[in-house]
C-alpha cells in the first residue's frame, strides 16, 4: 500500500493497493502521480487521468508478465482516490530459440559460444516473463559477440510472441555476427623519449590476431602499468575497418627519461629518516629502467639497485636488483648482501613472480653470536588485488603467497624451505556505517639447522602492520641479553572496525594477537587491543594507532601507512 500526497493548483492524495513490487512500479511511472506538482493541473485535467489510470497500469503491468490485471480507480472521499490492482497469474516462459548466423558459425569454437549465450539470458524457461529481463537478455548475448571476433554483430531478428489466453511466452532471436575483425597494424603516436617497441612490444595480440575487447583493455593497463608512460588511450576505430581488419591506434603520454626523489621520512618504529632515489629510464636507449635507492633510518640503513627490462607482450618483465642491509633491532645487528635474477608478470589483478636469489648475511649479537650465512635460493610469489580501490579499499580481498626454497645445498649453509602467506578482507555493507577489515598472517621455514638459515628469513612479529602493542619485532625466541631472535613459526591476525566521523577521517577499533616462535609447540599468542585514526590522505592512506598489549600493559604508539600490503 502506497499513499502520495499531492500538492499542485488541484490538491490531492493517491493511494495504490497492489504487491510491493508493482505498487513501486505505479508509484514511479503512473501520470496520476508523476503530474500531480503540476502547477497549471485543473479539476477537469485531473479527471481525465483518473479516467486514463486503469488502462495506463494495465500497459505498465503487461511489461512485468501480468496481462490480465484488474485495475480500478476509486474515489474514498473528496480530492482522496484508492488505485486497487489484482495483478492475476504471470505470463511465463514457455520457450526461448537463440539462433547465431554468418560467419562465427564456421569458428572452431561456436558450440561453446552458443552455450555461453544461451547461458546469459536472463530469462529462463518457467521464468515469469518481464520486458525489462527480456531487453537485457539480448543486449547481453550481443555483447559476448561483439566483444571478442565479432564486433559487428546485430540482432537481425527478435520476437516476444505472449498468448494471455495460455499465460505462455515464446521467445525467439536471431543474431547476425557480421563477419570475422582481426586487428590490423598497430600505430604508436606520441613517442620522443623512448623506442617505440617499448609500447608497441606490450601488446598481447599481433596483427591478423582476432579482435578482442579484453586484450585492448589489458594492453592499455599494461601501457598506464609501464614506468615510461603517464597516460595512453589504446581505441580501435571500426568505422576504419579495411578487408575486414580494423588498425589499433595508440596514444601515449611520456614521462622524462629520469626521476629525482628526495624525501623526509617518519616511522613510529625507526624514527626519523631520509630517502634518496634515482631513476633513469633508457639505459642503453633500449627502454632499459635502472635504478638506485638510499634509505636512511636510524636503526636501519639500505641501499638497493636495480635493473629492469621492458614488460613484454606475453605479459612478463625481467629485472636484476641487488641490496646492502645494515639493521640494528631488538639486540640484533645484521649486515646482509641480497641480489636476484626475477621474472614477473602481471595480468589484471594477478602479480606472480618466479626468480633465483642469492643472499649473504652477517649476524652479530652483543658479543654472544657472530653468524656467517649465505642461501641460493629459487623462489615462487602470487599476490592477488581484488579491491573496490587499491589506495582505498572499502571492499574486497588481498592475498599474497611465497614460497622459496635452498637448491640442496649449493652455495648454502643449510638446505631449507620457506612458506609465507597474508591476507586481508574488508567489508563495507552499509558506507555510513564503516568499514570491517580482516587480516591473517601465516609463516614457516623447514631446515636441517635453523640456526644457519639466513636471519632475514626467520620471522618475528610486534609492531605496525602485525601485533600492535608490541614493540617493533620485540616477539620472537629470546636471545642472550635480551635480544630477540627469528623464529621457525609465525601467526598473527587482527580484526578491526573503522567508522567514519569526518570527510577523508574514520576512528578504528581494533584487536591483534600473534607471535613468532622456534616451533608450533612452544607458541603463546599475544594479545592486544587498541583505538586508532585513519586518515585518506590525497597520496595514501595513514594508520595512527594507540594499543595496549596484554603482557605488559603497556600502551604504545605506531604510526604507518594505512595499507596492508
């Protein structure tokens, strides 16, 4: 039951007595209401659409199936009328025929383009038919041509034919797929700076190649991706279709051959910082990205290099880095060499990784220890961003997976095998009402001596981003002198709630628990519970959080940026 008061030159109220679903439909659609602010609305014009009501409801509920509806208008008092619907039984499916004629009947893979689009109707057999279900069936078995080989397709024939009498509808449409597109020459505009097979060589697909909708949109991803680019329009104009292949055209925005970056940096947990980065993007005028980076902290001193080779068609990047680590945490000073061989490829919302990675570390701590290690290393990364928004999530999940492992013994100390995974949820069911925010974190390494495994590949935990409340890697296995070494095993997660109170600011609530130790057997979880601010800064988000730990009772401050990973 609906009631709409009206407030024009004639004053009056409507109410509609149907289903919820159809009063909603009359509510939005009948001129009865949609006239009724009409300033210039007489008594004589009012009764002309109180006389047309019935008949414009029974064409209104002929789109939702109901083509025997009894619609009746009355008059409860004066200026006060009652719209009464008996809507009947539903026209249902009786039968849908989808025909696909031209030329994809000769592809190799018609049966299964057949099935797929008999699959997305949104009207099956039994179904109550409804006009709009019917319309967008068809725009959706269209689309699934005319993005992939047959852009030109159109529907040559469709047909509704209801009998009222038998309350049975049957469904038919033909669709012509025009013929076969192929891409044809790729054309690149805009490049100065930079060899043009450094964004032509990203394109998944080669001249004479089948159209495809979604590898015009990878390659743009991969050009907008590409560190030499600040921009791209990838277009693919049919109206310049030539022997049935239609040209790509490419425009890209370049960003200048080298970057300088200079920055001041804070961490709750290091202190104050600088960080220096150099990057050069044509080494060898092959489109070549070398690189070199400076990060000073306090308690933790890194420089990196690196170069990487030009992502290629098939989706994959190559890259060398190497990287000098001084660290001095929780009584620990290490001093490691990390140098790798990687290929990478990604592809929409998968990163996955594969390279060879040798590392050298020297581990002292306060006299007691003084460890010499070194690891050739194979390893094997996934990481999966499926969010509404990477800076920003409100919704959606993150998963990353590492696995690594010694090649026996050679060049190593020990033979080992390293599994490390994270992952984080967030939910959003109502803005307003805030956002929820999962995280997991699971580690473990299998050696024959674990006190020759590199320290860098042990685990500890404490701090921003793991369990709160803690000090910076303060859990892990005791070390002499209060020092804290890594542990074999690791576990942390952490539940947390962020409620909106301003533009760009939400309040968290939060719990962590977790700890790193020498085995599954000898772990005691850590607990914490804490209160924070988030703050969607136009860069990145940031974390400000107080916790208190469950150990020692006492409250500490971290301060990070607001992304998991």
């Amino acid at each position: 039951m609906a009631t709409a008061p009206a407030r024009g030159k004639v004053s009056y109220e409507v109410r509609i007595d149907a289903p919820a679903a159809l009063a909603s439909l009359l509510q939005d659609q009948l001129d009865l209401l949609n006239n009724r602010d009409d300033p210039e609305l007489d008594e004589g014009q009012l009764q002309a659409l109180l006389h047309d009501t019935p008949d414009e409801a029974r064409k209104l509920l002929e789109t939702e199936g109901y083509f025997h509806a009894e619609v009746t208008v009355q008059t409860e008092s004066a200026h006060h009328y009652l719209v009464t619907v008996r809507p009947g039984e539903p026209v249902l499916v009786d039968d849908v025929t989808v025909r696909l004629l031209g030329p994809i009947r000769d592809e190799e893979d018609y049966q299964t383009r057949l099935a797929a689009v008999l699959e997305a109707r949104d009207l099956p057999m039994g179904a109550p038919f409804r006009q709009s279900d019917w319309d967008s069936s068809k725009r959706r078995v269209l689309r699934l041509l005319t993005v992939d080989r047959f852009p030109l397709a159109k529907l040559a024939v469709h047909q509704a034919n209801i009998d009222p009498q038998t309350g049975r509808a049957q469904l038919s449409v033909d669709i012509d797929s025009g013929p076969r597109i192929e891409f044809g020459q790729l054309s690149v505009q805009g490049m100065r700076r930079y060899p043009v097979k450094v964004a032509s060589g990203l394109a998944d697909f080669h001249e004479g190649d089948g159209y495809s909708l979604q590898k015009l949109a990878d390659y743009q991803s991969a050009l907008e991706q590409a560190p030499h680019f600040s921009s791209a329009i990838v277009n693919a104009d049919m109206s310049k279709i030539e022997n049935n292949r239609v040209p790509v055209e490419v425009e890209v925005t370049e960003f200048p051959r080298q970057k300088l970056e200079l920055g001041l940096t804070y961490d709750s947990e290091e202190g104050p910082g600088v960080r220096l980065g150099y990057d050069y993007y044509n080494i060898f005028r092959r489109g070549l990205t070398g690189s070199v980076l400076l990060d000073w902290k306090q308690n933790e001193q890194n420089v990196s290099f690196g170069l990487a080779l030009p992502r290629q068609a098939d989706g994959y990047g190559h890259s060398v880095t190497l990287a000098l680590k001084d660290t001095d945490v929780q009584g620990v000073q290490t001093r490691a060499l990390d140098t790798g061989i990687w290929r990478v490829r990604t592809r929409g919302k998968i990163e996955a990784r594969v390279g060879l990675e040798y590392l050298q570390e020297r581990e002292q701590v306060d006299g007691v220890i003084d460890n010499n290690t070194r690891a050739l290393v194979g390893v094997f990364g996934w990481t999966r961003r499926d969010v509404d928004d990477v800076l920003r999530p409100r919704s959606g999940t993150l998963l990353d997976v590492n696995l690594s492992g010694t090649l026996g013994n050679a060049l190593s100390n020990t033979s080992y095998v390293r599994g490390y995974s994270r992952a984080a949820a967030y939910w959003t069911p109502v803005p307003r009402w805030g956002t929820r925010v999962g995280r997991l974190e699971l580690g473990q390494v299998w050696a024959k001596d674990v006190d020759q495994v590199p320290s860098t590949r042990l685990f500890r935990a404490g701090g921003a981003n793991s369990v709160r409340g803690y000090d910076y890697q303060s859990l892990g296995v005791a070390g002499p002198n209060g020092s804290v070494l890594g542990g074999r095993v690791l576990a942390t997660a952490s539940v947390e709630y962020q409620i909106p109170v301003a533009r760009d600011w939400a309040l968290a609530l939060f719990s962590d628990a977790g700890n790193a130790a020498r085995n599954w057997n000898s772990f005691q979880l850590e607990r914490a519970n804490g209160i924070g601010a988030r703050w969607m800064s136009p860069l990145a988000p940031l974390s400000f959080d107080l916790a208190k730990s469950e150990r020692d009772h006492k409250i500490r401050w971290h301060m990070s940026p607001g992304l998991v990973f």
